[in-house]
C-alpha cells in the first residue's frame, strides 16, 4: 500500500465519521452541525476518495496479475 493511498483511505474514513457523526447528534436531538447540503457534500466526497482508493488498489493488483497472465499465454503459445 502507497503512502497516497493511506491518505486518501484516511481521508475518505474521516469524512465519513463526519457525516454520521452530524446523522447520529441530529437522531439525538443534539443541534446538528452540518446543513442538508453540507452533509451531501460530505458524504459525495467520502464515497468519491473511496473509489479512488479502490481503483488505485485494483489497478495495482492488476499490474503483479498481468505479468503472470502475460508469462502464462507465453508458455502456451511455445508449446
């Protein structure tokens, strides 16, 4: 795991527990801190930092795959 990716996995975790933290204190009764639009927002970033994490970690994955793959459709094609 990259250095960027342990940031933006913070980041989008962080935005999130903000999000249901404003959830949680407005079921409460609590004064909530975050206006409708405000908690959208919030919550369109969280799901968007995350998708990114999981693209970064999928096109890695994909990178060690690939070469296996490649070496494998080698050896098939030089029996």
């Amino acid at each position: 795991m990259r250095v960027t990716d342990r940031y933006l996995i913070l980041l989008s975790g962080g935005l999130f527990l903000l999000f249901f933290a404003n959830v949680v204190a407005g079921t409460l009764g609590i004064k909530v801190f975050l206006t409708d639009v405000q908690e959208m927002l919030t919550l369109f970033a969280a799901c968007i930092f995350f998708v990114v994490v999981i693209l970064l970690r999928e096109r890695k994955a994909g990178a060690g795959s690939e070469n296996s793959e490649n070496s494998e459709h080698r050896e098939m094609n030089q029996s």
